[in-house]
C-alpha cells in the first residue's frame, strides 16, 4: 500500500518537473510593436493641403470574426 503512495508522489513530482522545463523552455511571445501614428492628409480652406498625424493605439485580439448564429 505505502509502496503505491510513493509511486504517485513521484510521478506527480515527474509530471511537474516536466510542465515547469517546457514553461521555462518557451519562447516569451513577441511584444507589441510601439504605437505610432498615420499621417492623413486634409484639405482645408481655399484648397491647401495640411498633414495631419492621428495617434493611433495598437491592440491585439484573440477573438476571430463570429459566426453568424440564427
């Protein structure tokens, strides 16, 4: 009976040993790139042309396009 115990408490320590290698092991994913702004060109009175930069926020998501429920 004890002699099953310790095999379990083994192979969870095994089990952990390996999940803890692979965790470390990985690759850290890639930052986000810096946010940064797009350059719009606006015209305004009399015809003349301005650029304007709008500051825009990069964001990622993990949601894909939904689908279409009826």
């Amino acid at each position: 009976m004890m002699q099953r115990v310790w095999v379990v408490v083994l192979s969870v320590w095994a089990m952990l040993a390996i999940v803890a290698v692979l965790a470390w092991s990985s690759r850290p994913s890639a930052s986000p790139p810096p946010t940064s702004g797009q350059v719009v060109v606006v015209k305004g009175t009399g015809g003349k042309q301005r650029l304007v930069v709008v500051k825009t926020a990069a964001h990622a998501t993990t949601a894909t396009s939904a689908a279409v429920r009826p």
